[in-house]
C-alpha cells in the first residue's frame, strides 16, 4: 500500500516523536501566534472527519490521544513543536452541526487569518471523510488554500468504513468534486495503520523542502522590515494539553 507520487521511499518519517511540546493556542483571528521559525504543518477538516484520531496515529503518543473535551479548545487552533524542528498547527474543525448557525461561521476569520499570516507555513492537510462528499465548507477552504497557493495534501479518512471496492470508486467521486487527480488523494484509517506512513512521507517532504512562502534569504537583498520576525518572548503555555476531539461526536 503505497502511492504518494513522488515521496521517495527513503525519507525519513519525521514523525516518530522524540519530543512533542505545546507552543499554546491561538484563539482569535490576528491574536496570539507562536513566534516560531520553524516550518510549520496544518491539519484542517470538517468536524467528526477524524482529525484528532489521525493526529493522534500520525504521532503514536498515548498522551497525545487524551481526548479533550473542552468546548473551547477546539475552537481553537492549537500549535506543537514536533521534535523541535516543525510546527504542527492543529486547525478548529468546522461545519459541526449542533453548533448554531452564527457560532459556525466563526472558523473562516481564525482559520483565513492564519493562512494569510503565517509566515513560516509549508502546507496544509486538509481531511476529508470517505464516505461523504466534500461540503461547502470544504470548499470555501479549499478555495482559501488554491488563492494563497499554500502547497495542500488531501487525506481521505476511516478508510476502513467502507469496502476496499468502494474506497477506489469514493476516492474518485472526492478526488472529481475538488478537482484533484484521485492518485493524489491519500487514503487513511486510524483504526488499521493504512495510509499513515505515506502521510508522514508526505509530510516529512513538506517541511524539508525548500520554502515557497519566506522571504528570499541568500540571493536577494533583504528588504527591510521583511525578514525580521524573530522578536517577541515564547508563547510557552500549559503543556498539559493534548489535541481535541469530540469524543461524543455524532454520525
Ligand atoms: N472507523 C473509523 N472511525 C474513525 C476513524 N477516525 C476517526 N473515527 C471516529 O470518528 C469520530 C470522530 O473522530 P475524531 O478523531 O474525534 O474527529 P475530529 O472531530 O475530526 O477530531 C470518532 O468516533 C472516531 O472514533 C477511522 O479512521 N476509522
Ligand atoms: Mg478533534
């Protein structure tokens, strides 16, 4: 089981935690960010399309998997170093249903605002759950991601609920509605291990690659102001947390 085109076989899995560290949260659109220069990842998706089971796979951390049932925090979009060379940004889930309406709206402004400003980002994984189809939410944020042209990776989630016929025909019907080649997409389950190496290649490729985003750094001429983000004190926080998860999630 394979098949993330072009990640070589021999990059090594970043992700296998030596340390994992909470940087804090950033609650606000333009609030509080760390101010870090270390590359950094982000995962996105609807709520219940099982990001804090894929987080939590993608690390292999028992403490990791303490699912927080703060009603706040997953609200929140929730910064770990990885090991102390990449950021993992953990982005609120949207769309969730027994949320009202005008709550709802609430995660385009944090979530846009920290596309837009994070100087440092490298990608976005962006889960999308197999047996269903894409929502306008997913796409608003897909549309978000092709505008600023931040690099993004389609993982397909809970793999494992569905025939393996049928993940082949879902892939292609998700793949079609985003506008992806479905090769692309990479299939995922937390419950039997499938598609989490390829991920972490995936990843692990995002952060080493050279960054599209910065300022240019050796060739041009700095121009001021520009390369200058290294200034405020360490956002350390409570280093208790762990990622969310609505534990008592429907569907
Ligand atoms: N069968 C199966 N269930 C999953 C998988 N990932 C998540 N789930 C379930 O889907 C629900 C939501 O998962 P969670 O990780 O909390 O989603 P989040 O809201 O996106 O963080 C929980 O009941 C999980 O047990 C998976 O790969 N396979
Ligand atoms: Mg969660």
């Amino acid at each position: 089981m394979s098949g993330v085109p072009g990640a070589p076989t021999g990059t090594p899995d970043p992700l296998v935690i030596r340390s994992l560290e909470f940087l804090g949260p950033q609650a606000t659109a333009g609030g509080w960010r760390p101010d870090s220069t270390l590359p950094e990842v982000a995962f996105a998706g609807r709520s219940n399309v099982g990001k804090s089971s894929l987080l939590n796979a993608l690390v292999r951390r028992k403490a990791f998997a303490r699912v927080s049932r703060t009603p706040g925090r997953t609200r929140e979009i929730n910064f770990f170093a990885v090991n102390g060379t990449f950021v993992l940004a953990d982005l609120p889930g949207y769309g969730y249903a027994r949320i009202a309406k005008s709550r709802q709206a609430e995660w385009r402004p944090l979530i846009e605002g920290y596309l837009r400003h994070a100087p440092t980002l490298r990608g976005v994984v962006l889960l999308l759950d197999v047996r269903r189809d894409p929502t306008d939410e997913d796409q608003v944020m897909l549309e978000l991601l092709t505008e600023t042209g931040i690099p993004t990776l389609i993982c397909v989630t809970k793999v494992d609920k569905v025939g393996r016929d049928v993940v082949a025909a879902r892939m292609k019907a998700i793949a079609e509605a985003i506008g992806f080649a479905p090769e692309d997409l990479i299939p995922f389950s937390a419950i039997d291990g499938r598609g989490r190496d390829d991920l972490a290649a995936a990843i692990g490729q995002l952060v080493a690659e050279a960054p599209v985003a910065e300022a240019p750094v050796a060739e041009a001429p700095v121009a001021e102001g520009s390369a200058d983000s290294a200034a405020a004190g360490e956002g350390q926080r409570d280093s208790g947390a762990s990622l969310d998860g609505e534990g008592a999630a429907a569907s």
